[in-house]
C-alpha cells in the first residue's frame, strides 16, 4: 500500500460506514448504537484509482485514561501517529458538537495533513451542518454520503492535494515472480505423494474463547505492544482484529475475536454481530487457539466451543491462561490433562498449554504447539501405507457381521488434507456401524501421529464390474 489513512470523529458520525465502502466489504460492525468501534482495525481500501491502508477507529469521548473510554481514546491516537492523513468526519445532520471542536483543535495541533468529511450530506436539512463545518479551520469539508457511496469522486481528489501526487501514486515496484501451489485445501492427485510441510508458509491463527479469558492480553503479548483493547470489564472486544508479526522468521496472522457467551444469553443485536464476525475469523483461520480461564476452565461454553472448532475442521489447541494465578500448579496440571481427555474425545490427544498473557509464561511453548499441530493438519499419507494399515487394522479387529454377512473393507486412500479426509471402499458402507468407524479413526490418530486433529472417514460401495451385464 502507499500511504496510510486513519479515519477519526465522534461517536455514530458514519465512521465504520465509511471504512466499510473504502474496504468494499463490510468487514466493521455497524449499528445506530454509539461507540460500536473499540479497537483500530485496518484494511485495504480502495477509491478510484488510491490504493491504500485505511484505519478504522474509536470515537472520540471525554473521560479519564484509566476509563474503558480513555483506553480507547488511546488507541485512537495510536492511529493518528501511524497514518500519514486523517479523514475528520464530522455529521452535517446532525451538526458540530464541543467534541468536534476539540477534536479539530487536537488535529490542527499536530500539523499532519487532515480532510474533513462531512458524512450524511443526502439528509434534509443537511447544508447547515456542512457551513457549520469551516469554522472547524481545517479547510472546505468533503460533502459524502459513506452509506450510499455519494461524494467519493470528491474524496479522492481531496485526499490526493492533501498528499500530492508524488505521494499519492508513488512508482511501482516490479516484484520477483514466485512459485505458487496451486492444489490449495482440495484433492490431492498424486496418491502416493508425501509433501514435506512448508515451513515458511504464513499461518493464519484465531484466538478465541469465553469473555474476559483474556485473548487480547495474550495477544498483545505477542506483539510486545498495547496494540488492542484491554481491561478488566468483560466483552470489552467487539470486531475480529487481525494483527500480524514474526515469529521465528515465520509471518503470522492473529485473529482477536469477540468472547462467546451462550446462545441463550446472546439477546442484543450487536453482540450478535459481534459472534458472526468470531465465527467467520474461525472459518477463515487454519489454527484456532480456545482459551481458558485456568481458574475456572471446563466450563459447558468451553467445551462447546472446542467441539464447533472440530465440526469446522479446524486445528485446534488448547491455552490455560491466567497461569499466573494457580497456587498448586502441579495438582492443577494433573487435573486438567484427566479432564481433556475425558472430556473432549472428538479431538483427542489435543494439544494443551498453561500460559499466562499477563506475565508472558509459555508463550513460545503456545506458538510451537500451533506449529506442530498445523503440520498434522496438513499431513499426507501415502495410499500404499494406507492400505497395508487398513488390512491389519482388520485383522486385528474384523468388521462385524451385520444380517449374517460380513462387511468387507477393501481400499483407503486420503483423498483431502487441512483436515485430513479418508475414503474406504467398502461393501454396504451404510451398514457400517458408528464403532467401528471411531475405531478407524483412533487407529489413525496412534498409528500416524495425528493427534488433537479432526479425521473424516468417508464409506462408498464398491463398483461392480458385472452390474450392468446382460445375462445370457
């Protein structure tokens, strides 16, 4: 991208409106309730011919730093340093309050380039809010409608004669060709074809769990920075924010999400936003990290939640955090591995890790343990060893014999990685029992080192070459 943009303004003016049209997506919560945004989100935007990085924001509310609101005052000013220009949208209908006025002071202070935006200039009524806007001292205000995509034309031509041209479209640099893989998460042809894990590939990890288990400190950990929201209150994050870094020279990309409460406690319209937003980050990560509140873990939403990372197919790992705060860590350490076990046998052998975000304990041991279990995720087994492996599965333990006869289990290739996906030939595949199906696939999980993944085993019938004959 070539420059950076931070969007700022008072609550409810439009402002993840606006980033929602610049990125073309609706990736920021929007609802008429004020003071939806908490944390800075970035995004690529695009307008006309710009392309850029836009930052969606907090607005701005007056109050003490060590409120939750001052907290995000913060964050908010963390954008500004960042970008190189600041959209200042203000509400022609509504009209300019003192928190615009002191807003605009600030912004004339720190002397970058700002445009102000007059949002919602379609309303009746709207002119006078927009005059209102000069006397702010930032110049003529841009006239848009960010929900009906009026006045883009205009932005742009203010955006590039606050930067010039020289900055606005700097030259383009010809990048190096590279080798891409092509066969993504489908089929692979090659049955017998083994790929070695690419170490160096970017990985793509949500962060997810119940309110107030502390997955934004954790993540900020990471980072070595304040970079999102954090506090005390609970359900303080609302958008999923993706954040990336290194680790080991490796790009990674943490998802922070909304916490999950149950179902049946999810009545209001933005928290329900907010858990769509965490479900789609989950659908769109390849590693999810569930964590725990090590003081009070196992609870039903953990375990619920574990089990929807399962049916979604993603590889899952476990996180104890607040580990800072247990007195008999040995005893508690015991007590967890039995009830990981026992109590979440679809992702059996799942890797599981105390760490505290607070104090920065087990974290490397945390990023390894993603590691190693996105390379089960991946793996792929050859159909010859596969084979060999079914037949002495059935040896050991035969299929049972369903109305007298005996199931017969004759071919298994894996047809899908990221999860891993099996098909079995098999004669009558709908008489084969639920058992023996599990039985398969803890034999995978021992016999091939792939633990704490989900295995899908997929039963077809065999062909029979004489079906469609004609007797004599």
């Amino acid at each position: 991208m070539n420059f950076t943009v931070a969007i700022v303004g008072r609550p409810n003016v439009g402002k993840s409106t606006l980033f929602n049209r610049l990125v073309g997506k609706k990736l920021a919560l929007v609802d008429d309730t004020p003071g939806v945004t908490r944390d800075r989100r970035p995004g690529d935007a695009k307008l006309v011919d710009l392309r850029f990085t836009i930052i969606d924001t907090a607005g701005l509310e007056q109050s003490g730093p060590e409120t939750l609101q001052g907290r995000m005052w913060l964050q908010t000013e963390a954008a500004i340093e960042e970008a190189d220009l600041t959209l200042f949208v203000v509400d022609a209908k509504y009209g300019l309050t003192p928190a615009d006025e002191t807003l605009g002071k600030m912004l004339r202070r720190r002397g970058k380039p700002v445009v102000l935006v007059a949002n919602k200039s379609e309303a009746k009524g709207s002119d006078g809010g927009y005059y209102d806007a000069f006397t702010l001292g930032l110049g003529e205000p841009v006239a848009i409608s960010a929900e009906h995509g009026q006045g883009m034309i205009d932005l742009r031509d203010a955006i590039v004669a606050a930067l010039g041209e020289d900055r606005a479209f700097p030259p383009e640099i010809d990048e190096p060709e590279t080798n891409v893989d092509l066969r993504g998460d489908e089929d692979l042809n090659d049955e017998d074809f083994e790929p070695e894990y690419d170490e160096t590939k970017p990985l793509r990890v949500a962060i997810i769990g119940r309110p107030n288990a502390g997955k934004s400190t954790l993540i900020n950990r990471f980072l070595g920075e304040d970079r999102l929201l954090t506090g005390p209150e609970a359900g303080i994050t609302r958008d999923s924010i993706s954040v990336e870094w290194d680790w080991r020279g490796r790009t990674i990309k943490m998802f922070d999400t909304a916490g999950m409460r149950k179902k049946a406690r999810v009545q209001e319209k933005l928290e329900k936003l907010s858990v769509a937003d965490s479900l789609r980050s989950i659908r769109f990560a390849e590693s999810v990290v569930i964590v725990f509140d090590a003081t009070i873990p196992f609870e039903k939403q953990d375990l619920q939640l574990v089990d929807l990372v399962a049916r979604e197919g993603r590889a899952a790992i476990l996180a104890f955090n607040k580990w800072d705060l247990v007195e008999d860590t040995q005893a508690l350490l015991a007590d967890l591995r039995e009830k990981t076990e026992r109590l979440l046998p679809q992702v059996r052998g799942i890797r599981a890790v105390p760490i505290s975000g607070q104090t920065g304990y087990g974290l490397d041991k945390l990023m390894q343990s993603i590691i190693d279990t996105d390379k089960v995720w991946n793996r792929r087994i050859s159909t010859a060893r596969l084979n060999k492996w079914l037949e002495s599965q059935q040896i050991q333990h035969p299929p049972p014999a369903v109305s007298g006869r005996r199931l017969k289990l004759k071919y298994m290739t894996q047809v899908k990685a990221r999860p891993p996906g099996f098909m079995i030939s098999c004669t009558r595949p709908d008489a084969v029992p639920e058992s023996y199906i599990r039985y398969l696939t803890n034999g995978l999980r021992a016999d091939f080192e792939m633990p704490g993944v989900p295995i899908r085993i997929h039963l077809r019938a065999s062909e029979n070459p004489f079906e469609n004959r004609k007797k004599r």
